[in-house]
C-alpha cells in the first residue's frame, strides 16, 4: 500500500515530545510491511536544515499560494531514504528557520501553507497515495485542501486524521477563512467552530478516518471533560473514531543495549538493573541505601498531575524512600519542586532539565514509575518504565488505563498500581499499596518487574491495526 504521513516533529530529525516519537517509530513499522511504501512528510526547520547530521538533495521546487500569498517550496528527500520509507522536508526559510517549532504568531498561517505544500509536493513526486494520514492540527487542513482543490490529482486517496492531544486545536479568528486560506465558501462550515476557524474541526469531519492513540482516550473524546470543546463534532464521527493504542520503539528502548546504563539487564537476566540503581544514586548525590526509588520523566505541567505530586510531597517525603524528577514546565512547579528538593539533600533528586541519557539511566535505576497525569491520549514514558522493569503507578485515564490494568497481589495479574479518581489522597494510597508490596512480598515484586519487561509494546501490533484500517477505507 502507497501511504503519505505527514506531521510537524519526527525523532530523529526534531521532535519536542511524543508525537516525534510516534513519527519515528509508526512510519519505519508500516515500511517494514511487504508491499508498503511509506512517504514522510516534515517541515525544513531550522534545526533540520543546518544539522551537519542530516543530509538532504534538493528535488524540486514550487509556488505555494494562499489568497493573494505566492511563496516559495522548495522539496527535499532525505538521502537515508529507502524505497519502503522516504523522508521529505518541505523547505520555507521564512516559515519554518526560526528558533523553535510552534507558538509563533502566525503559527495558522504557516501550517496553513504547509498543508498546500505538502500535497503540491506528492504532485511534483507524482505519489498516488491510496492513504493520506495527517497527525495532529498542524497537518489538519490536508483533507480540505485534498478535497477541495486537489482531488483531480488524487482521485483515489483516502484521508485519515490522528488526534494526539485534542488540547491543541489550531484555532484562528473568523477571517483567517478569507484572508489565509481562500477556500470556496462553502468550505466556510467545514473549517468554522466557535466563532472562528478551528484546524482540528475541519479535519474531524472532513477526514475519512479519524483515529487517537489509545482505545479509552477514544471513548473520553466523546465527553466534554476531555474533548476541549469538541465532543459533540467527535461523536458525531459514530464508529469512524478509532483508537489504536501507540507502541515504543523496542529497539531504542532496551536495557540489554542501552549504551546510557551502567549495565545491562533483560527479563531474564535482572540483576544488572541493581547495579543502575546504584549508579543513578552515586551520579546524583543520593544516599547509597536499599529503599525504593521512585522516578518521573515529565514534563512540569497540571495536566501531567503535578500539582498532585505536589500536594502529597510533604508527606511522601515522610516514607523511607527516595525521588528522582527529570524535566521542565512551568515556573511554579519548577520553584516549588527545586524548594522542597533542597529541604531532602541524599532523598529528593530535582533535574530541571532535557536530559534523554538521564532519563534512561532513570527509568533503569528507579524501582516505581509516578504518572499521576489528569488526562493522557496513550503515554509513551509508562511503556518505557516497564520496559526497563519500573513498576508503574498511574491515574486510570486514557492510555494509563489500557496499558496498565491495575495488579492483583493475590493472582499477580496486572502491570501496575492504580487510582481511580483525580485525587491526592488516591494518588499517595496507591504508592502505599505498591511500597507495601515492595517490602511485604520481594518475590512478587521481582515477578511483577520480569512479567512488565516481557510484554511486547512495540509497534508490531499497532502497526497491523492501522493497515487494517487503511484497508476498510480504501
């Protein structure tokens, strides 16, 4: 099958969180399918362009318009590109060599003439893609314009749209319709919500397919809690809204092979995992005793459940344990977490930083794994935990609950500890639960560890459910 994915962040060549992630991982598992041929499309960011790692040919270039706007593309393939999986940038130094990704004041009109670009690119390739699969409200506005201006050159392609954080809509005042996109008017109901123009909108219901990350974050986005607004538009979608639970790169993330750790370790050969322990205590300054150790790779923000860790950090700290925290966020709860971490010298580890060598190195050493998160489409660090055999305490929502269902100390089935309200108190019972377990059943606890780092998490399976997809819409 011919399929187009286009995105705004890919690992390895840019990412700011998990979608690059997933648009490393998805792309290279359905390359990997017989018969498939994958074609990635990115922006030439800055960080992209001038990487001495990334080396790129110019194939052609092109005129973009948007109303009364005629800019420059210009088209290049990745020379690591294969014939099963090919890289393309679509180059714009005015829109795209800037410092940074996104949060700019014409960030609309930018992704705007990206979605344009994009298919003025598969025109000049001549691509026939039977799958165009759009990810998130930077590429939303392919399925408009592939309807609405390009259907002649792509008569038989078929749109799928994937939502990773609905939080993030791509939403601009009302005459960014007329002023920016100069679509025919009745694309006007298609594109409009809320008294303006709402990326995420057009694409839900233009879309032959939309998807999420997680079967139960499907399910939540058909309730105003967690839709943002558009809960109704997403339910009117029926079954034509999937949920499809991510995978991780098993490759990348390995404790057998992870050049990061101080050993290496697998499900059946556990004992190195100590050793990181140790090294992860001795690197950052805490005291080198046997209690548990609990980890968070996060980023400092509300929705990722921090002011609950806040909350029931002066009685957590009570416990014979030890806390590491590895990212950045917001101000307040940087301040807050650096005050309290510099009241537990040799207990509390604050890193206030990006740090993917530390984080492997704490996924390895930590001993239980906090995702307390408000809301979370699929989670990509609770997979990674358990890979690394960190047992996992999360909130029951979205991807938390589907991929970690909550253990049963008297059958040992189950992946992880859980809660099942948005709640301090429930939070910190749960880590009383699982520290119980910890110091009352250390067999048990090995068990849980060894069964979390057999389960496969890959991208093997998520991988087979897209192409199932695919092929009911082609």
């Amino acid at each position: 099958m011919r399929i187009a994915m286009i995105a705004s962040e890919a690992a390895p060549f840019i990412k700011t969180g998990g979608l690059g992630d997933v648009m490393q991982a998805l792309p290279a598992a359905l390359a990997r399918i017989p018969g498939n041929q994958v074609s990635l499309f990115l922006p030439y960011y800055k960080r992209i362009k001038y990487d001495p790692a990334v080396e790129a040919e110019l194939v052609t270039s092109f005129t973009v318009h948007l109303t009364w706007r005629q800019q420059y593309a210009g088209l290049f393939r990745w020379a690591g590109s294969t014939d099963s999986l090919a890289v393309y940038f679509l180059d714009n130094e005015y829109y795209f060599c800037r410092d940074g990704l996104y949060g700019f004041y014409d960030d609309g009109e930018r992704f705007a003439y990206y979605a344009k670009a994009v298919l003025s690119a598969m025109e000049a390739l001549e691509l026939q893609p039977e799958i165009v699969h759009c990810h998130d409200w930077q590429s939303a506005l392919i399925p408009v314009y592939l309807e609405a201006e390009f259907r002649s050159s792509f008569p038989q392609a078929r749109t799928v749209f994937t939502i990773h954080n609905v939080e993030y809509q791509g939403k601009a005042d009302a005459s960014f319709f007329g002023e920016v996109l100069g679509l025919d008017d009745r694309w006007r109901g298609v594109c409009s919500f809320d008294e303006g123009i709402n990326f995420m909108k057009a694409a839900i219901v233009q879309a032959d397919l939309v998807t999420t990350v997680s079967e139960t974050y499907a399910q939540e986005l058909r309730y105003p809690y967690f839709a943002h607004g558009l809960s109704g538009i997403l339910s009117s979608r029926g079954e034509r809204l999937v949920g499809i639970t991510n995978g991780i790169d098993t490759e990348l993330y390995d404790p057998a092979a992870d050049p990061a750790l101080a050993a290496h370790y697998s499900a059946a050969n556990p004992t190195g995992k100590q050793r990181c322990k140790q090294a992860l205590q001795k690197a950052l300054g805490l005291e080198e005793k046997d209690v548990p150790l609990l980890a968070m790779v996060t980023r400092l923000a509300s929705h990722k459940g921090i002011d609950l860790l806040c909350y029931i950090l002066p009685r957590l700290l009570e416990r014979e344990l030890q806390l590491v925290i590895v990212g950045t966020g917001e101000a307040k709860y940087e301040y807050a977490l650096q005050a309290v971490a510099a009241e537990h010298p040799g207990k509390f580890s604050m890193n206030l930083r990006f740090d993917p060598t530390l984080a492997s190195q704490v996924y390895a050493g930590a001993d239980l794994y906090l995702m307390p998160s408000k809301s979370e489409p699929c989670g990509l660090s609770q997979l990674i935990a358990m890979r690394y055999g960190a047992i996992p305490v999360v909130n029951a929502t979205g991807g938390l609950k589907d991929t970690v269902p909550a253990y049963n100390p008297e059958t040992g089935e189950g992946r992880g500890y859980t809660f099942q309200s948005y709640n301090g108190d429930d939070f910190l019972g749960a880590i009383d639960r699982a520290l119980g377990d910890y110091h009352a059943a250390p067999a048990a606890w090995a068990a849980l560890g060894k069964a979390d780092m057999e389960q496969d998490f890959s991208w093997t399976i998520p991988a087979q459910r897209y192409m199932e997809l695919y092929c009911s819409i082609v």
